[in-house]
C-alpha cells in the first residue's frame, strides 16, 4: 500500500485514461458501470492526461481503432494526449464530479510553465493527487533530460496542494529521475512502451499508416509485451528506492503478486480495461476473498 501526505492510501490503482476525464468511463464503458461490473470507487483512478490547451491528437471517439489496437495480450496506442485542454476540464468535468466518491488523480503533460499553470487551476478541486506524466511515447517527452523532470516536477510540487506522483517510461533515465525527485514526489508510475524497445526486430505495427501519416513512432504497448521492460523497471526502481512504485502492465490476477515481489508497493490497471473492462475489479473482489 501507498500512503500519500496528504493520508490517502491506495493499493489498486486505475492508468491515465482507462476511465475517461471522470473516473466514470468511456462511454462504451458506461453501461458495465451502471451494471456494476466496474466499480470505479474500488480504486485511485487516474483521470486521461491534460494539457494547457486543446491538443486534437488521434483520437476519434467515433473511430477509435483507427489509434488504438488490441495485440496478442495486451494493446497499442497511438491517442497522442488527445483532449480539450484544462480549461475544458475545470469549467466542464471538475465542478460536476463527486471527489468522495471516487478518489481522483489529476495527470498533465507539458512544459515546465505550463505544468505550474495547469497545477495552480487545478488546485481548487478535491484531487487525492497529482501525476506529473513527462513520458508519452507518441508524442515525445515533455523534458528531454532527467534534469528538466526532476526540475518540471519540482515546480510543479512548489504550487500544488496536492501529493505529487511521476510517471515516466523505461527509455528515460527513470533512475535518475527518481533519485532527484526524493522528498518531492510520493510515488512513481510507469507509462506504456514504446513500440519500436519491445519489437526490436522492426516487427510493423498494427497502426502503420497512422504512424506515416503522423510520425511519431509506432504506438505506446500495454499489457503482457511491455511486462517484460515494466516489470525490470519496478524492479530497480524498487532497489534504488526511496520512492514508493506503483507496478504497471498487470493482466492476470497472478501479475499482482508478481509486481510486489519486485517491490511494487501499489498496482495499476490500464490496457485490461480494453480487452476485459471488469477484469480490475474482478481481481481486487478476489484477492480480497482470498485474503479473507
């Protein structure tokens, strides 16, 4: 378990964007919401990435495989940080949700500037925490250099109200980061990886004319192939300490226990909201039966 300053602990934690800007969901989503078969109050949900300003991305609700794929175990994206921007959120989303009900993680990607601008408006909303996210694998990352996050982060923590989380990506120099991040942020995550670090042997992706249309790489792997590269990264992250790891790219029930004997102290949920959207929940009803 993960306790944050501000005395919010967490044990199961919902990726950036499985579940919409809300915590409520896709609307694909939605109806095995009303039916209960996610329940989103279970978890920390991290809510889609914002940026200052709109940024249209790839993704179009009325297409989304046209930017998103489901491969042998997991999926591929190419969304690229698609949203209506932070003023959308706090004008749109913030002032209607439930803060108690479902316990919110806000995440933003930018420049260090407007990093500080989009912490300071979302200061006024009841947020468990803030996820700093420097690590998209389809758009580039925000800082270039371990030092530009670690300073991002820390202006970041110099504004914000709430505890600060870092997400990064195992072709960073995570380590680095980490370690200049001691006593700033109170957990790191891990993004999904690029295309190009699991295939190496120049394998196509399955969004291939996408990714010639727009450039950018072959997508971000979720899921089983990026484990593998994830899971090393918990691992020695978890060695180096001091900060807390939340371990990603679980999709078996098994993947739980496997994650914390690397040193993940918390566990995220992302691609299996694709491919089994009940699966998260499902997992935390049966580990605590099993526990019981």
């Amino acid at each position: 378990m993960i306790t944050l300053s501000n005395g919010h602990a967490f044990k199961y934690m919902v990726a950036s964007g499985s579940l919409a800007f809300d915590g409520k969901g896709w609307p694909w989503e939605r109806p095995l919401v009303w039916f209960g078969l996610i329940k989103p109050k279970l978890f920390t949900v991290v809510i889609k990435t914002l940026t200052r300003n709109p940024r249209p991305g790839n993704l179009r609700m009325w297409k989304p495989w046209t930017c998103v794929r489901l491969i042998p175990g997991g999926s591929v994206n190419k969304v690229g940080l698609t949203n209506p921007g932070v003023e959308w959120w706090c004008r749109d989303i913030g002032p209607t949700l439930d803060f108690h009900k479902i316990p919110l993680v806000g995440s933003i990607f930018g420049e260090e500037k407007e990093l500080v601008e989009m912490t300071e408006k979302l200061n006024r909303f009841d947020l468990v925490g803030m996820e700093v996210n420097p690590s998209c694998p389809n758009t580039g990352h925000a800082m270039q250099t371990a030092e530009a996050v670690v300073n991002s982060v820390k202006a970041v923590k110099r504004v914000s109200r709430h505890p600060v989380i870092v997400k990064v990506s195992v072709d960073q120099d995570y380590l680095s980061i980490a370690h200049g991040l001691e006593g700033v942020a109170e957990a790191i995550s891990l993004n999904s990886v690029p295309w190009k670090t699991v295939f190496i042997n120049g394998e196509r992706t399955p969004l291939w004319k996408l990714e010639q249309r727009v450039g950018g790489g072959g997508g971000g792997v979720s899921g089983k192939p990026a484990q593998k590269h994830n899971w090393a990264a918990v691992e020695a992250l978890a060695k180096q300490g001091p900060l807390p790891v939340i371990g990603p790219s679980v999709m078996e029930f098994e993947d739980m226990d496997r994650v914390r004997r690397l040193g993940a102290k918390a566990v995220s949920f992302g691609a299996i909201h694709l491919r089994t959207p009940w699966a998260p929940t499902s997992f935390v009803r049966k580990e605590g039966i099993c526990k019981l």
